[in-house]
C-alpha cells in the first residue's frame, strides 16, 4: 500500500489550481465562455492562441484534478471503514466529512461568493443596486454556481463511492488487475463514444448544465471515469494514471515508485518496458492531433467569427463534433499519465514555496472568481483609464500580442494573492467597515458571519483561509477604489506578494 501522504500529487493540485486560476483569467482577454467582465485592452471577438491554451488544458486539467480527488477519498475511506470506527459508523463519518468539507463551502459561495464577483463589476454600488443584483443572482439559484460546481460534483460521487462502500460490508470498491488494466487502456473510448453522445442533446458552448451540480454534460463521462481510475488505483497500488500502451506504475509500500525497476528488469532480458511518454512528447502529440482536428477552421482563422465556426465542434452529429470529442479524450490519456509522471519524478517533496503552497490550493480554487474579478478591474484601470483605451491598443502587434500578455501579467497576480499572512476576521471586517458604502458592508457583514459560523473549532484546510484571503482583497482593493496610477500599481504590487494585514 502506498504511504497516504503523496507530495507529489500535492504539488500536482496545487499546479492545476494555477491553471485554473489562469484559465479563467484567458477569458476576460479572449479565450471564450462566461465571466462577469471582458477587457477593452483587447480587440472584439476571441484570441486564437488563447482558445488553443485553454482547450488544451481542458483536455486534462480537471480530469486529473478528479483522479487526484478520487484517490484521496479513497484513502479517507478506507481510514474510516478502520475496524477501528467500525464499518457503518465509518461510511457515515466519511459523508458527513464531506459534505463539511465540499457541500458547505459550495452552499455558501453559490450565495455569497458568485453574486460578490458580479456586483464588483456594478457601475454604481448604491444600496437599490446592489440589492438588484443580489435579487437577480439568488433568483436565479438552481444549484451551485461558478466554480464550486468542482466541489458539487465530487460530493455526488463521494457519495456514491460512499453507497457503494456501504453496499459492499465496509470493503472498499475494487476491480480485478486485468478490468483495472482493460479500463487503462481502452475505457476511454466508452468515455468518448458517451461525450460525443452527450454533447448532441448539451453542446459545449450552450449555457444550459445539468441542474444542481452545474456541470458541463459532455464532461462528465471523462470526470467519473478519472474520479473511478483515482479511486481504484489505491487498491490497484498504482501511483498514477497509466497511459494505454503503459505496462504498469505500480508502487512499494514505502510509496517509492517501482517503474525505474521494472524497467531495469526488462532490460536486463533484452525488451525495454514502455512507459508514458515524457510531457514534451505528450503535448506535442496532443497538439498535433488539434491542429489536424480542427485544420478546416485554421486554414481561414479570422479572430471575429473563430467562435462560430467553432461551434460545430461543440456538439452535435457532425465529423466536427466527433473529432474533437476524440481529441479531448486521448490528450487525457497521454498528456495525464505524463504530467503526473513528471510531478512524481521531480516534485515529491514538500512545497518549500510560501507562496505556492499545498495549503491553499483549495481556498484559492475556492475564492479566484471574486479575486480575479477584483484584480482584472484593477488592471482595466490602469491600462483604460476612464474607461478608454490607449491608441497603441489598437496596433497589429498588441492585437497579436496583447491578448496573452495580459493574460500571462493579470494571472501572476491572481495566483499568489491566495497566500496572505493569517490574521483576525473581527480585525479585517472592520477595517473593510470602515472604508466601504453601506451596501457593501452588509454583503461583507453576512458573508463574514455565514463563513465564520462554518469554519469555527474546524481543521479543514484552507476554509479558514478563504475568509482571510477574501476579506483581504475586498478591503484594499475592492471598497475604496484608488484614482491614481501610482497607487494601483502599488495595490497589485502588494498583492504579488501576498499582504500581510
């Protein structure tokens, strides 16, 4: 059995949170979807380059965020089916610590946190505005909202993991080798075959999700079958995904890989093991496989119509749809098992960063809607003052250029401002009273007595951190906005480096 403390994955996590984080910021400069603002730093329609960046980190990025989950709750199971707590008494503990843990936070930013990022962007914060817009979000809650719609869906399938548990006496789940081995290597073709299903009656660029968790439908089918291999792999005594011709990663009690010793065996007999191909590799191949997917779209890309004549590939029965279904299931399966072989060779040990901690990965997966949110205004400020963009801003260059560089420059400030230096709530709600309009400090107010009230006595990581984090950026960026261009640039640079209150 592997040691259950896996830094590697740690890391992995707290890598893909960036990712996120980044890819959400590539949508105010062009990458397509939904946000609460988008930039007139930018030329209308979207950024080629920047769909491509985000397409292709969707391939992956959340499908292995659900395997690194899956084998997490795997293991929290299997703590708590101890004979120690007792099978059923156990089952009930691991839902109760989840939904602690994954239904509160997404109740209490679905009502607090996604509204907050939408009257960021309000023109006025009078209490007849703010109160509009808190009525028009709440009165269109069916479920989680935003991001959290990560932490609903993992909730429905920790229960269901739960359900299963509980079906089977308190063992476990598990499959035999070979069915782990056969869904290795070829379930993702069932994955495919039910995305590309899925997308004819939910296209992926329609605003329609499925109710209550909020997730994409042609997703999905890939999230459970990354959730199912990250359950399965802690019986398996895999320390990884496995890519379709990979003969195995199994590891040693200890946690240490035993591949690099596989490998020397068969060497020794004259036949190299295979292995996942190295990231450069993987994401080269995976690349290549989108540019022959989409080439009728490349050979006439023109940035104002690139959304609809991509619309096709977002579902429906077509070649178009197909293809790309097909290139977003394999990338996974090479570019997966690559990622996580690299983080498991050269990234399992402790994060030493402070400011790219494990610790936070959470909070800032949590609270980067409203954060970005703030730091995007911010930026918009400082490049568009009063609402005007430079004449530079309309050059061919920085129509090439422009999108990804404040991309690149806005999300390097989104990520870090996550880490902040712990502090009192009672002491940053009052300096946040102190300088903001009514209205706002009655959402501040609820907001800091809702999360309190669920972070108290508790030792979950990082929702303790949320408040903090969230609180912070609201009071020195958000309720007093400055009218300089010194003192915006000081504010962005003191969230570079995390602020200490």
């Amino acid at each position: 059995m592997l040691t259950l403390r896996r830094h590697d994955l740690d890391n992995l996590r707290t890598y893909l949170a960036g990712l996120v984080i980044t890819g959400h910021t590539a949508i105010v400069y062009g990458s397509g979807g939904q946000w609460p603002i988008r930039s007139a730093t930018v030329p209308p329609g979207t950024s080629p380059p920047l769909v491509a960046f985000s397409g292709f980190n969707q391939t992956f990025f959340m499908a292995l965020f659900f395997w690194v989950s899956g084998r997490v709750s795997a293991q929290s199971m299997q703590r708590a089916v101890s004979p120690k707590g007792g099978n059923a008494s156990g089952v009930a503990a691991f839902v109760r610590a989840k939904l602690w843990r994954l239904g509160i936070p997404t109740a209490v930013y679905s009502i607090a946190g996604y509204p907050i990022a939408h009257i960021l962007v309000l023109p006025h914060w009078d209490i007849g505005t703010v109160t509009g817009c808190l009525r028009a979000q709440w009165g269109a809650l069916r479920g989680a909202r935003g991001p959290v719609w990560y932490s609903a869906t993992l909730l429905a399938f920790d229960i269901a993991a739960a359900g299963l548990t509980g079906a089977c006496g308190g063992v476990l789940p598990s499959v035999s080798d070979g069915a782990y081995d056969a869904l290795s290597r070829w379930g993702w073709l069932v994955v495919m075959g039910s995305s590309f299903v899925a997308r004819t009656r939910w296209p992926i660029d329609a605003p329609d999700r499925l109710p209550l968790l909020d997730v994409r439908a042609g997703y999905l089918s890939q999230y459970l079958y990354a959730y199912a291999l990250g359950w399965l792999s802690l019986g398996r005594g895999e320390a990884r995904m496995k890519s379709p011709w990979e003969e195995g990663s199994r590891s040693s009690e200890a946690g240490v890989s035993k591949e690099e010793e596989e490998k020397e065996k068969k060497a020794a007999a004259g036949r190299p093991a295979r292995g996942p191909l190295s990231m450069s590799s993987a994401t080269a191949l995976s690349l290549g496989i989108m540019l022959l997917a989409f080439a009728p779209v490349l050979v006439r890309v023109r940035p104002e119509t690139l959304k609809k004549d991509l619309s096709q590939y977002m579902g429906g029965w077509n070649y178009q749809a197909l293809l790309y279904t097909l290139w977003n299931e394999f990338s996974l399966v090479i570019v997966g098992p690559a990622l996580m072989a690299l983080f498991q060779r050269r990234y399992a040990r402790p994060a030493t960063s402070r400011t790219f901690s494990a610790r936070y990965s959470y909070a800032a997966f949590l609270v980067h809607t409203p954060i970005n949110v703030a730091i995007e205004l911010l930026v918009e400020a400082v490049l568009c003052p009063g609402g005007e963009k430079a004449a530079w801003m309309s050059s061919a260059a920085w129509k090439a250029a422009g999108p990804g560089g404040t991309t690149t420059a806005t999300s390097t400030k989104s990520v870090p401002v996550t880490k902040t230096e712990h502090t009192t709530h009672e002491t940053i709600i009052n300096g946040v009273l102190t300088n903001t309009e009514p209205a706002t400090g009655i959402v501040i107010r609820g907001v800091a007595q809702t999360v309190t009230i669920f972070t108290k006595d508790t030792t979950t990581i990082g929702v303790a951190d949320i408040t903090t984090v969230l609180y912070t950026i609201i009071s020195q960026n958000i309720t007093h906005m400055v009218t300089t261009t010194e003192e915006l640039v000081s504010t962005i640079s003191d969230i570079a480096v995390g602020t200490q209150t």
